[in-house]
C-alpha cells in the first residue's frame, strides 16, 4: 500500500492549480493621460521634463506641506546657524534610491554640486546663487553653506527641481547632470520603468520606497495630447481619472457636465496660482503705458469669469492673491470701462478712423500677438474673450496658438505682445517667481527690461531675498509689487484652482499640496465596482 507520504502527494496534485499552475496575477494599473511624454526625468532640468512626473521619482530635503508649512523628508531635522549662513541636516535613516544605492550625505553634496556646476541653467532660482557650498559632515548629516543669509531658503530647498536628488550610480562619469544621465533613479515612489514616444510613460511601484507604499502596482500615464480625446476616453473606460490645476486636462465645460451628472466623483481645490496676461512694456503697442492701461480697463474680466470659467476660477485683484506672503496690499485692478480704455487711446495718438475696426498711429494699426497654448482649451476660450473685448475699443488682438514649447521660447526672447504666464502658486510665490524675473530667459523680465525703474525693480527683489529684516522686506515687496501693479504689466484674471474628476472605483484621490505633485501613491481601487456607479 502507497504510504503516508505519497498519500500526501496525491493530495497535493488534486489540489486545484496543482497539476496547472495559476496564471500570475495582472498588476494593478491606475490609467492616466497627459499631453505629451514626461521626458528624460532628469531631476536637474527643466523642459521638455515634465513637473509632476519628476516629482514622482525624486524627492526634497524637505516639502510644502499643509496650511503652507515646511515639513520633514529626506531630512528628519534641521538646524540654522545664528549668522543664517549655514543649514545643518539630518537625513532620514534606511533610505535607499530605486537601485538599491544609499542616500545619504554624499549623494545629496553630489546632487547639489551638480546643479551648481550649472548656474546658466538656474538664475531664476536665487538660492542656487546663495549656495557657497555642501560638506558630508557624517553619513547623515549634511551642512548647506550659503553666501549670506537667505529668507525663503527652505521653501526653495522644497520646489520640484532643482534641488532634488539622483542615485550618484545614474549620474554621468563627469558628474556633469546638465549634459543627461544614465538612467531616471530617485528615492520616489515611483519608477520610470518604458517610454513610448507619443504613446505612453510607464511607471512602477518603488520596492525600496522608505515611506508607505503605494498601493497600484502601476501607473499608465497615456500621451494624449487633445483634450477632447482625453474626455472621450475616460468616459470609454480607458482613463481612471482626469486631474489638472488650470491647465489643459479639462475645461470647466466639461467639469461642470461630470459634476452635474451624478455619475462621477469631481472635486475643486482652494485657489493654486493666478492666470494672468503678460503685458510686454518693451516691444510693439504695448511699451506704451497708455496702451497697457486700455488693455486693463477694456478686458470685461468678470463676464470672462462667469462665461468662460464658469465660476471655477476665483477672480483676481494683482499679480498674488493676498494670502500669500508679503501680498496682502490692498491692490485692486481698474474695473471693466470700455469708455476710459478708448479715451486713453486717443490721448495717445491711437486715433479711431470712420469705417474701420482698429485704430491707428502714424499709419500703423493698434495689434498686438496674444500668444496661448493651442491646446488648452480654458486659455484659447479665454484668448477669444479678451479678442472680442479689445476689438471693441479698436484693438486687434492677433491669436497666436502654438505649442507649449514654442510659446516658451516666445516667452524668453521677448516675441509677444501679451501672453499667459501664470504665476507658479505655493511654494514659488511669491519668493521666487519675483527673483526670476531678473532673468532674461522669463517673459516677466522680457515685459519689464524697458520700463525706466527696471533696475531698481530688481534691485529691489534682491535685497528683499536676502534681507534678514522683516519690515525692510516686507517694504521692499510692497514697493515692488505697487510698481509693476501701476505700471500695468500683468493683467490678473483669476486665481486658478485644480480639479479632478475620477469613477466611484478609484479611492484616495486627494490633491497635492501643490499644483505640481499629484498623489498617486494615495490612491486605490475598489475590485468589482464600475467606474460610473456614482459617488457612495
């Protein structure tokens, strides 16, 4: 007779999946779009690397957390020098980047002597220019030296890039960063894993990740770059959420149709940044001040608010909302009148001529380029808008709609008459989108660089950077916003919020606490639940 042991075997092979092993279980895939490839991920770079994506794979020292508050990351604490010249971190203990290499005090000091082995491509960032230097005191902790004492130092030790970090086994033989890297290695949660170009961007749980683990195995980050396309494919299925702060992934058209449906979860976030045009007071018509004070008065921003954002955008006063730092001035922007926009026209020799829609000056017509994202459908509503409102007051508002390259390139030559160019939202305002208008490669610099006070305009951002007084600061802010604010270089229109809309099956979805992370690791699925079975 067979014995215990073969009894046990037989067993074993009648058990189901014994004699057929089950097929491995299918990754659990959360399905986003975005409307280009997220680039090279290189953490030290910018364009064509795409914000949220990089901040997906690599991390800070420390973040923006919430109500504004700088918190722990990579670094569990941190000291200031008496002087304000030096910051000494500790760094969190068993950390690991993707490959398995150590983060530790060597590989931040690396980091960091990457970028400041390429100044040229960070001017807009002041602490870059801060910086003096960084010494691996031990393994774990890390001392930052700066020239002189810098306020927003850890706001900016916070952005998305540059001062994040890269596995020194992925950095180039020379350490030169701003020439490529080997491959996309951070200590994030996620991990670049295949790129399609123009089809899709993989990504993959981080299996050494310190903190919690997301709980999709996957993130599918589908090239779409039409907007309308993007809303037929969530609706197919083939989308588990749509989420974007004022920019191209959903109009609030369409927001408002998935609210009202009942079908769909949606949510709104308090104001982010604010959309505002950028006025160029150095080329074309709009040098003159005169112009740039009709612009403001003939735009009817309140009717734009309500017909085109449809009340998902909060209307703005100047450059920051005034909960933001050093911004509650009590500015406000000149109300809609037609009638005041046309009577500084003609004070300025812009004469209206019998029979025809623009108006002219020593034989030349009243255009101006307004130059917009071609396919982000909330600034060419907009841009519509803002055409129809100048026409009326005899201004013609030439629509440019290119890629978003190529108006980033408009933006740092100069070559626009007006342009959308919002400013950053937390942590960059109001610290350092004001320092970068001090160079020449942002289309704020390009707007101001001939205005008479520009020079002091900058210098006063300057001091007010690294001022270690706070009234003197904040009077070097009133008066620099108060300038550029009289002199009707932006015209603000609203405060931009995020918004998502994703099915009952997709849990966790929260936003950031800024625009540019999207919090992908907190997110989950319910197995067995279709996407529009309305909200519980």
């Amino acid at each position: 007779m067979p014995g215990p042991a073969l009894f046990g075997l037989l067993a074993a092979l009648l058990l189901p999946g014994a004699l057929f092993p089950a097929a491995a279980a299918e990754p659990r895939t959360l399905t986003y779009s975005w409307p280009s490839n997220v680039g090279p991920l290189n953490p030290h770079l910018y364009a064509p690397n795409q914000m949220f994506a990089q901040a997906m794979v690599y991390e800070p020292l420390v973040r923006y957390g919430p109500g504004g508050r700088i918190v722990p990351w990579l670094a569990e604490t941190w000291e200031v020098s008496g002087d304000g010249r030096a910051y000494t971190f500790r760094l969190r203990h068993g950390v690991r980047f993707s490959d398995g290499t150590p983060f530790d005090a060597d590989a931040v000091k690396r980091n960091i002597e990457a970028v400041l082995a390429a100044p040229e491509r960070h001017g807009w960032l002041e602490l870059v220019a801060q910086i003096e230097g960084a010494d691996a005191l031990d393994p774990l902790t890390l001392r930052l030296r700066l020239k002189q004492p810098y306020q927003p130092a850890l706001q900016e030790l916070a952005l998305v890039r540059p001062l994040r970090f890269l596995s020194p086994a992925a950095m180039p033989e020379d350490g030169n960063t701003a020439r490529g890297i080997k491959a996309p290695v951070g200590t994030g949660p996620w991990v670049l894993a295949e790129t399609r170009r123009g089809e899709y961007d993989l990504f993959v749980r981080n299996d050494h990740y310190w903190g919690e683990r997301p709980r999709f195995d996957r993130v599918l980050v589908k090239v779409i770059p039409d907007p309308n396309s993007r809303l037929l494919a969530f609706e197919a299925g083939e989308l588990d959420l749509i989420y974007g702060s004022g920019d191209s992934q959903i109009g609030p058209d369409s927001f408002r149709r998935f609210a009202e449906s009942g079908r769909w979860r949606t949510a709104l976030s308090e104001p982010l940044a604010t959309r505002t045009l950028t006025l160029n007071g150095s080329d074309g018509p709009t040098a003159e001040l005169d112009v740039r004070r009709a612009i403001q008065r003939a735009v009817n921003r309140p009717l734009l608010l309500r017909a085109v954002l449809e009340g998902m955008e909060h209307p703005a006063e100047a450059l920051f909302a005034p909960n933001l730092p050093y911004a509650d001035l009590g500015l406000t922007a000149p109300p809609h009148d037609p009638a005041a926009a046309m009577a500084l026209l003609e004070g300025s020799g812009w004469a209206a001529t019998p029979g025809r829609p623009y108006r002219e000056k020593d034989g030349r017509e009243l255009a101006v380029e307004l130059c917009f994202i071609g396919n982000d459908p909330q600034q060419k509503a907009v841009a519509e808008v803002v055409q129809s409102d100048l026409k009326r007051v005899g201004i013609r508002a030439l629509l440019v709609g290119e890629e978003a390259n190529a108006i980033a390139e408009r933006m740092r030559t100069g070559r626009f008459g007006m342009v959308f160019a919002d400013s950053w939202g937390a942590p960059y305002d109001p610290h350092s989108f004001l320092g970068s208008m001090r160079v020449p490669s942002h289309a704020d610099y390009q707007a101001q660089r001939a205005l008479p006070m520009k020079a002091e305009i900058d210098a006063g951002i300057g001091r007010a950077l690294v001022s270690s007084d706070e009234a003197e600061r904040k009077s070097l802010y009133r008066k620099v916003l108060t300038t550029l604010h009289e002199q009707a270089i932006y015209l603000p229109l609203s405060h931009m919020a995020g918004s998502f809309v994703h099915g009952a099956n997709v849990t966790g979805v929260r936003f950031g606490w800024t625009m540019y992370e999207i919090p992908f690791e907190a997110m989950d699925k319910v197995e067995g639940k279709a996407p529009g079975d309305g909200t519980p």
